[in-house]
C-alpha cells in the first residue's frame, strides 16, 4: 500500500514521541545501489553545441511543460545563466572561456548511477532505473525535499505554487520514450550531433576514441565517467570543465557512500526537516526578490543614462540642423539680393540706349526752321 502525504504527515506526532524517547530508525535506503551495467546514457560534446536551444524547444514539447516568456529562438536568454526549474527540465548557458570563443553547455538531470536524490528518500520516491533514467514517483514523495539538497548538481526542483499536490520535477531522461524505443528529445532534434544516445559503456568508449584521435583538442577526461560513482550523461570538453560552468570539486565516492546514515533517525528529519525547508526558501525567495531589486535598479539606471545621451545628441542635432538652417537662409537671402541687384541693373542697361537717342534728337534743327 503506498504511503501519502497526509499519512505520513499524520505519524509525525508518533515520531516526535520516538525521539524523545532516544530511539533510532534505519533509513529505508540504507542498501547501496550500484546501478545498472547495460543502461543507457547520453554523450554531450561541448565543442559541438552551438546554442541553438533546438533541445530546449523539444524538451518543453515532449514533456508538455509550459510555454516560456520568450520564444526559443530568443538567444538574448543566454545573456544570463540559468538552471533547471519546475517547468524547465534542461536549459542551454554561454560561457566565455579565456582566449576562447563563446562556448554552450546544456545541463539538465544527469542520472547518477547511484543517484543522491535515491539514496537519500526515505520513501523511495526515487530510483535508478534499468534503462538509465532516474525516475520520480509522485504518489510515493512526501514533500520533504531532500532531494533537492542532495543533489550535487542542484537540479531536481520543487512545485511551491502547488499547496496540496506538489512535486519535484526534473529531467526523466525520456523515460516513456525509451520504453516506446524513441530517442530522448533532445538528442532527436540536436542539428550538430552535439548529443548522441547509446550504452553508457559505448559511450565511454566513443569519448575516449575522440579525446585519442584528437588529443590537441580535447580535454583528457570524460566529465561524468567517474563523478559521484559516475552519471549516465557523459560529457567532452576542449576547454577545462569549471570554464563551462561544471563541478570539478565533486569526488568519486558514490553518492549513497556519502549519504548512508544522514537519514538514520527519521523521526528527527521529519520533525525538523519541514522547519528547516521553509527557512530556506524564505532566505532563497528574498534572495531572488532582492536580486529581482538590483535588477530592476540597474536597468532603470541604463534607462536613464540611456535617455539622457539620447536627449543630449538629440539636442546637438538639433543645432547643429538650425544652424545649417539658418545659414542656408543666409545664403538664400544673399543670393536672392544678389540676383535682384543683378536684375535692376540688367533692366538699366536695357533702357539707357533709347534715352540717349531721344536726347540727341532734341538737339537736331527742326527742318522748318532752318528754312
């Protein structure tokens, strides 16, 4: 019979009665899992990606998320690093390596062989599956969002606008099209092969076979191959991972090595564990609504500045505009004098030979006279 919310959250008062009474209770996943050999993965070549979101797209499409604000083919997006979300299983960043050209990586759940996320739910809500893909069960989660902290890559996020039925959502590595034979979205619609599907042992060894055919160009490791116990999402790199935005401090302990025992008393985790949450998405909500400030701030101040060198230069046009105005008025009015002038003395030229005939025939004898 599987356990719900308001059942477990129901025990609680029993569990506070356990702890005070100094007893302990095993973890339910106190067992190590060591995965699955035969299971599947994907190869994402940095050097490859151009930033096309295309995997984007086809990630919101497959799982029916919601639309974004902006449109996919926005690239403005990668102005700003970006991780997973609730609607947002995968996101494509721009990274500016040293000397280098801009460089995109794409991050999303990368399904530990011994997922964190696994070891650390007590409920089991969690688990490796044989095909690959960690997989999430709703019924069985009881909000109490370990996972999320588990997490070494900080991906599984959590539904808070849902007050009676919220999940943690993250990347299921296609699971239904898996088991329908379909290739993950993503790698599907990807137009540069910048991700290939397959075994994750064939996939060690593609890597490997390109890092030994071209060893000036790329990094001499595969990201993911040993990280954490090992990921099912392999990556190659021809610039250092921690340039790209990758954890390089991760060890190669499995996760459950690490988490054994961080849920040995359950009654205190469940007890505590709500109060703890809570205080950290209030700090992490005002630390995004004082972000959103700064933000706001910043942009109004390159508004204004903005505006004021637009007026200033608006201003300089337009006197510069008058001023030729003006002169060319100036140059009007001197050459309309000019022609005027030029006019009154070409009708004085015209009139003068007609006046100097009229005199000299004044002068002349009248013939009668001379008579």
């Amino acid at each position: 019979m599987s356990l719900s919310r308001r059942s477990f959250l129901f025990g609680l008062g029993a569990a506070g009665t356990g702890l005070a009474a100094g007893k302990t209770a095993s973890a339910a996943t106190g067992k190590e899992f060591k995965g699955y050999p035969d299971s599947y993965g994907v190869l994402h070549d940095i050097s490859r990606c151009v930033g096309c979101r295309e995997c984007e797209k086809a990630c919101n499409s497959v799982n029916e998320l919601p639309a974004p604000e902006k449109p996919f083919t926005d690239k403005a997006v990668l102005d700003t690093k970006r991780r997973t979300a609730k609607d947002t299983f995968t996101v494509v960043n721009r990274f500016e390596p040293k000397g280098k050209k801009p460089h995109f990586a794409k991050i999303q759940c990368n399904h530990c062989q011994e997922p964190a996320c696994a070891s650390v739910c007590f409920v089991r809500a969690f688990k490796k599956s044989p095909q690959g893909p960690v997989v999430y069960n709703a019924d069985l989660c009881v909000g109490c969002r370990y996972c999320m902290v588990a997490c070494p890559f900080d991906v599984p996020a959590y539904e808070y606008d849902k007050a009676f039925t919220p999940r943690v959502r993250k990347c299921t590595l296609c699971a239904p099209r898996l088991a329908e034979g379909k290739l993950p979205g993503c790698v599907d619609v990807c137009p540069k092969e910048a991700l290939v599907f397959g075994k994750r042992d064939e996939l060690l060894a593609i890597a490997k076979e390109r890092i030994k055919k071209n060893p000036g160009r790329y990094v001499n490791h595969v990201y993911g191959e040993k990280e954490m116990g090992g990921t099912s999402w392999l990556y190659l790199s021809d610039v250092p991972f921690d340039e790209v935005g990758m954890r390089t401090d991760l060890v190669s302990t499995p996760a459950p090595a690490l988490t054994s025992g961080a849920l040995g008393v359950v009654p205190m985790v469940v007890g505590l564990w709500p109060v703890f949450l809570t205080g950290m998405y209030g700090m992490t909500k005002r630390r995004e609504k004082v972000a959103a400030q700064e933000q706001k701030a910043a942009v109004n101040v390159a508004v204004q500045e903005t505006e004021a060198k637009a007026a200033a230069e608006l201003e300089t046009r337009l006197a510069k505009a008058e001023a030729e105005k003006k002169k060319a008025l100036e140059k009007a009015e001197k050459e309309k004098d000019a022609a005027i002038a030029k006019a009154l003395e070409e009708a004085a030229v015209e009139k003068t030979p007609p006046q100097e005939e009229e005199a000299t025939m004044g002068d002349e004898p009248v013939k009668g006279e001379e008579e």
